[in-house]
C-alpha cells in the first residue's frame, strides 16, 4: 500500500478536506472527541454503518494521524480508538463546517433534509449531562426557550 502522505493534496485546505473526507469521518471524530471508544461503542453510536466500513474508516483516521488505535494486552483482547491531540485538533473545524452545512441548506430553503449535527453548545451541554445528570433538565429548558429543541 502506497504511504498515505504521499497520497494527500499539496494545497493545505484541500488536505485537510481530503482527510475528513468520508460519509463517517466527521461522526466517528465526533464521538472521539468525548474520549476513547471501542469498536463495539462505535458501532452503536453509528447503528447505520457496517463494521467494514468503520473500521476502514478508523484505519484511514489512523494512518493520517488523527485517531489513535490502542490494543490492550488482556484476555479477551481490547481494543480502542482515541483522538490524538491532532485530531482534537479537528472539533472546532467540524463544528463550523456544520454551521456552515446549515447555512448553506437555510440559504438553498432544504433544512428539513439534514440531520441535527451538534455545535459546541450541544456538545458541552450533553458533556454536562454526562456528568451531572440533575442538569439536563436545565439545559433541555433553555434549548427549549431557545427554540432548540
């Protein structure tokens, strides 16, 4: 197999597209970004992907350093998938690219077509949630009041 660098754009921000790029990436980031997850975890976070696919897609994550594999020496055998600090490097560019994508359906009037994507407030509200589950009630009524539910 040719080495993946070689393979990517010269002009930076098609690379970085380039990378991301893939009907699971931005997910599979995405749910990285809360820490580290095994196969099985990602599979049912995603129910729609099949496990050829996440796991081509992890290895492609993997060779341009954005998600680290980590094999546990145990019996049974586990692994999991992380972030690297490169990777997390990707949540704030996902996120605007999300914002953007809505922007882009609002103004092309084909919003009821796309699926809720999370912004940084949704992603540190359900951080929050995860953490303190007295305090989803809160944040649910201001999404709520804020037409965001």
């Amino acid at each position: 197999m040719a080495d993946p660098i070689k393979r990517l754009p010269l002009l930076p921000a098609e690379r970085a597209l380039k990378i991301i790029a893939g009907r699971w990436k931005a997910r599979i980031l995405h749910y990285l970004f809360d820490g580290p997850k095994r196969l099985s975890e990602l599979q049912r976070l995603a129910p729609g992907v099949s496990q050829k696919v996440l796991v081509q897609q992890l290895r492609e994550l993997e060779e341009h350093g954005v998600v680290k594999r980590e094999v546990f020496r145990e019996v049974p055998a586990r692994v999991e998938y992380s972030a690297t600090n490169l990777g997390r490097s990707l949540e704030p560019i996902i996120l605007t690219l999300c914002d953007w994508g809505r922007r882009h359906a609002a103004e092309l009037a084909d919003v009821e077509a796309l699926e809720e994507c999370e912004t940084a407030e949704g992603i540190a509200a359900a951080r929050l949630r995860a953490r303190q589950p007295g305090a989803a009630s809160l944040v649910r009524s201001r999404h709520v009041r804020a037409g965001r539910a």
